[in-house]
C-alpha cells in the first residue's frame, strides 16, 4: 500500500516535469533552427539533407544582410526602431494627457469621447485600410515613415488611453487636490505626484506599442511601397524574393533573428510589465 | 467636437487667474479644469479623428463608388454590393476564412487551456515554463511565418527531415502543393505562436478562482473531472468567452501567414478575406470595391463584438 501511494505521489510529479519538458522542446525547436540555420556558413545552409548542428559558426549570413537588397539591413533596423520608438513616445504622450483629463477633468461630453475612443477597439485597422491609404497618399504620408507612425499611433491609443485613465482614475483625488493647494499647476501636478504612481502602466503601454509595431505587417506592406523605407517585417520579403531560385535560407533566416532576437530580449528583461500590460488590455 | 464645453468666466486668453478668481473663485477652478480637460484630451482626439474615425466613414463612401487609384470616381450606389454577392472569388475567401477559423479556434482552446492547468502551480519551475510557453507570442507574425517557411520547405527544410527519419513521408513531399496540407501548415504554425497568449489570459482566469471552491469541492466528495466540470469550468466562463472571441476574430483578419507562407496558392486556394481586400485594392487597384469588401467584414467583426458583449454580459449575472 505504501509504495502504490509513494508513487501516486512521486509519479505525477515525474510525469509533469516530463511533460512540460517535451513541450518546452516543441516550443524552442524553431527558435533554435533560426539560430542555428542563420549561423551556418552559406554553403552549409545550402546542404540538403540538413544538418542540425553547425559544422562551423560563421556570421558570414549577418555580414552578407548589410549589402543584401537596395539598401543594408541598417537602414532597414533604422526604420523600424523610428517608426516603433516614434509610435511609443507618441501614444505615451498622448495617451497620458488624454488618460488624465478623462480621469481627473471631466468636461461635458467627455464620457461620451472615452466612449467613442474604446469603440475604436472593435474595428481592426484591416477594415479601413482602402481609405487610410488614399488619406495618406493625399496628405503626401504615403511612402513616409512618419505616415506610418502615426497610424501606428491611432491603433495604440484607445488601449493607451484606457490604461493610463484606469491608472489616474485608480488614484485619490485627495493626493491631486494637496499638491495643487501646494501650488502645483496642472502640469507639475501630473508629472511630479500623478505620473509616478501611473509608472507601471506607461511601461505597460510603452511595451505593447513597440512590439505591435516592431511586428507590424499588414500596414507596412501596404502603406510604403519604396523598398528603401521598408521596415523589418516586410523587409524578409526582400531577402525572400531576391535571388529567387537560388535563395539563400541562411541569409534568410539571419533577417528573421534580427526580427525575433529584439523581442525575444526585451520580454525576457521587463515580461512582468508586459504579461500585466496583456492581461489588463483583455480583461477591459 | 472640442468646443462642447464652455469655461463659465474664464476665456480661452485669458492669462491672469486673479480677476478670475475675484469673479468667483469655485466657479473659475472648475471652468479652469474643465478647460485644462478640453486641452489634453485634444491631440489624442485630433489624431483618433484623421486616422479613424475619416477613414471610418470614407470606408462606407468609397464603397458606394468606383474609385480607381487615378482619375476621377463616380457614385454607382450599391453595385459594388451586388457585385461581391456574386462574386466567386470573394466567396471562396470567405468560405476559406471559415474553414480556418472553425479549425483553428477548438485547437487553440484546447492547447491552452490544457498549457494553462499544467502551468498553474506555485513555484519557480512553473513560472518559468509560463515564460518559456510565452515566448512564441512575442515574436511577429512576418518573422514566425518566414521560420516555418524554411523548417516546411521540401528537401532543404528540418521539418521534412524529421519526417524522413520518423517514417512518416518522403524528403521531397512538398507540404504547400495542395491548399489542405498548406492550410494544416500554416495552422501549427499559429498554434506553435499564439497558444501562450491564451495560456497566459486563461491562467489569470484560472487563479482568480477562490482556492476554497475546488477544496470545498473535493471535501464534498467531488472528483477531479466534476471539479472542473461544475466549479472551474463555470467560473471561468467569462475569460473563455474572451479568449475565445479574440480567437475568432484574430483569424478571421488572417492575413501575414497566408501571404508570407503560401501566397494564397495553389490556385488561390488560400486566400482569406483581407487577402482578397488587399488584391482587390492594393494589385487591381479597385478601391471602391476593396472599400465594399471591407465594409462587409467589418459589419462580420461588429456581429463577433456583440455576441462578444452578450457572451459576457451574460456570465456576469449568473
């Protein structure tokens, strides 16, 4: 009886470290045949069947992405980080203005206004691209990286400005009221004793924005046609297309580290802000 | 749409706040504030306005003409409707989009609320596998579509050498030959990357239930399976209703995969919805008809936010 029950206990314990182990290998398979393949000499990655071990590291894959398609890859990893930081300052700026006068200032309408702003969640971006694209085109934006950043900011904003108002809303107003007794205006009393305590969900917002649009397709391919402005996403088109034929899956694969690698580190270093960030987005 | 307030004493130039304030210092603080409102809420409105809400409704406009990329449009009323009733291509697109979201939604449900109970435990070893899950999801949907293009491909790719070694299939099998196995394909390859964001929502269900209800529970004689059937599963209604309508309206948008992995092929087998919206705008430039396109799955995704509402609403009274 004893061992029958000492394995009841021991086995499921066993059994779930097996479990999540074999899972854990589904998951990082791929992301090691990136690697691996972008670390692969070029005729190595060429090799059929392949091998799953480098025989040799080389970077020769990286090197060759700065002077593959019309432009190098810096241009490309400059475009990106542009659009991706410009889009995040942007909605954090906006979004915290905005979050605290729905919060704190209610004027008439405002309900109203917030409401209209949460409404945008419902309507993907994909659904009103025609028209964005002719907007743009007539506000000469087309082709542009700032065009592309500030539709990247509208589709932030309404789960911006939901987060940073659910964050002032959450503070007393009793902590706004003394430090404008104090002499605060407005401003400072926003920045110096509001925005402290709002921390968590600007890095909250800050995140999700710079991933959303450091992956960002769809729009990418449509709204900037002019390869020398293309952003990373849509630059694995180029290096998929280049030498059709004869295409090279190590150079390929080296453009989609570069892509996945960012992220990858910057979830790792701040995941609680983001796995919050997540978590507080769906459950609106 | 900013003019809705009007600040009682205090005009918009006016500078000095000590006039104001003789005039009536309670009613110039609040019409200060409210002003101060107006003021921060405007970019964001400004911003929302040109690049949504026009949009919107040029959506609805365009859609009602034919609108070439160059030259002039004209309004035709409602033919562009009539025209995508009886269009095959859009209809294959829907009907492909469908097929998608049916097979994908049960899939991706099911491995993550499985991934869910399995990770739900205290202690470091669970944490870390919740992240090492996660991963996937943090990676962009271009970059995880051009992996799985490679590790899919016939001959070179390691995915059909694992096949080979498995005796499951030929090196040379091409997996994008017929729109099935490219379908297939592509969908372990959106399990493979989204599983873990509903991982993470349903655990967050899952630890929002009060640990004495499954004791409670179980020391009234209940097993595992009718624990979870009559207590977990019913309270975790509401995060099921809302992984769920994420799932489905995720896939009804499928776009990235389906260009990056199989390029709508073969024979345009596998083409979605805004797939078809962007040929028909963006490679035949038909953007009134585009605009009729998109109007038609807007009002399929409005439907999916209702019954989203409705699904929810319904939980929090019972």
């Amino acid at each position: 009886m004893n061992t029958i029950a000492d394995v009841r206990r021991t086995l499921p314990r066993a059994a779930w470290w097996i479990t999540c182990l074999c899972i854990s290998i589904l998951v990082l398979y791929p992301l090691y045949i990136m690697l691996a393949q972008s670390l692969k000499t070029p005729a190595e990655a060429t090799e059929n069947p392949p091998t799953l071990l480098p025989h040799q590291l080389s970077v020769d894959n990286y090197k060759a992405l700065a002077h593959t398609g019309q432009v190098g890859i810096w241009t490309h990893i400059g475009n990106s980080l542009t659009v991706s930081i410009g889009a995040t300052v942007l909605t954090i700026l906006l979004a915290t203005l905005a979050g605290y006068g729905f919060a704190k200032l209610r004027f008439r309408g405002s309900g109203v206004l917030f409401f209209l702003i949460l409404a945008t969640f419902m309507i993907p971006f994909q659904a009103i691209i025609t028209p964005l694209f002719s907007i743009l085109q007539s506000l000469e934006l087309r082709n542009s990286l700032l065009g592309l950043t500030l539709v990247y900011t509208t589709f932030q904003l309404p789960f911006g400005i939901f987060l940073m108002r659910n964050s002032f809303a959450s503070l007393p107003t009793s902590i706004e009221e003394a430090a404008l007794i104090d002499g605060c205006g407005f401003f400072s009393a926003m920045t110096r004793v509001l925005l402290p305590v709002a921390i968590p969900g600007v890095i909250s917002t800050a995140l999700f924005t710079f991933f959303t649009c450091w992956n960002e397709f769809f729009a990418a391919l449509i709204l900037v046609t002019d390869e020398t402005k293309f952003t990373l996403p849509v630059t694995l088109t180029v290096l998929a297309s280049n030498q059709l034929g004869t295409l090279n899956w190590g150079i390929m694969q080296a453009g989609v580290a570069v892509t996945a690698v960012p992220c990858i580190i910057l979830y790792l270093l701040l995941q609680r802000y983001y796995v919050a960030g997540l978590i507080a987005g769906a459950v609106k | 749409m900013t003019e809705t307030t009007s600040p009682p004493t205090t005009a918009p130039g006016t500078p000095a706040p000590v006039p104001a304030r003789s005039a009536g210092p309670r009613l110039s603080y609040r019409g200060r504030r409210q002003l101060m409102g107006v003021l921060l809420v405007s970019p964001a409105l400004a911003v929302v306005t040109v690049f949504f809400i026009i949009p919107l409704i040029m959506t609805f406009w365009m859609s009602l003409n034919d609108w070439p990329l160059l030259g002039n449009h004209h309004f035709v009323g409602l033919a562009n409707y009539r025209r995508a009733i009886h269009d095959t291509d859009w209809l294959h697109a829907i009907g492909f989009t469908l097929k998608y979201t049916v097979l994908i939604t049960p899939v991706l449900l099911i491995t993550a609320l499985a991934l869910a109970f399995l990770v739900n435990r205290s202690g470091r070893a669970a944490r870390a596998f919740q992240s090492l899950f996660f991963l996937p999801v943090v990676i962009g949907f271009a970059a995880a579509a051009y992996l799985w293009l490679y590790l899919a491909q016939p001959g070179l790719g390691p995915l059909s050498d694992i096949a080979v070694r498995l005796g499951m299939g030929d090196r040379d099998t091409n997996w994008f030959a017929t729109a099935t196995s490219g379908l297939l394909l592509v969908s372990v390859m959106v399990v493979w990357k989204v599983t873990g964001m509903q991982m993470i929502l349903l655990l967050s269900g899952l630890q929002a239930i009060p640990g004495e209800l499954n004791e409670a529970a179980r020391i009234d004689g209940a097993g595992r399976w009718k624990t979870f059937r009559h207590v977990t599963l019913p309270l975790l209604r509401p995060t099921l209703a809302l992984v769920l309508v994420f799932s489905v309206a995720g896939s009804l948008l499928a776009f990235d995969q389906f260009y990056i992995m199989t390029g709508g092929g073969p024979s345009n087998g596998t083409i979605t919805a805004v797939y078809q919206i962007y040929r028909t705008s963006f490679i035949n430039f038909e953007l009134g008809y585009g605009a009729a396109l998109s109007a038609m799955l807007m009002v399929a995704l409005a439907a999916v936010s209702a019954l989203q509402m409705l699904l929810l609403r319904k939980s929090d009274h019972s």
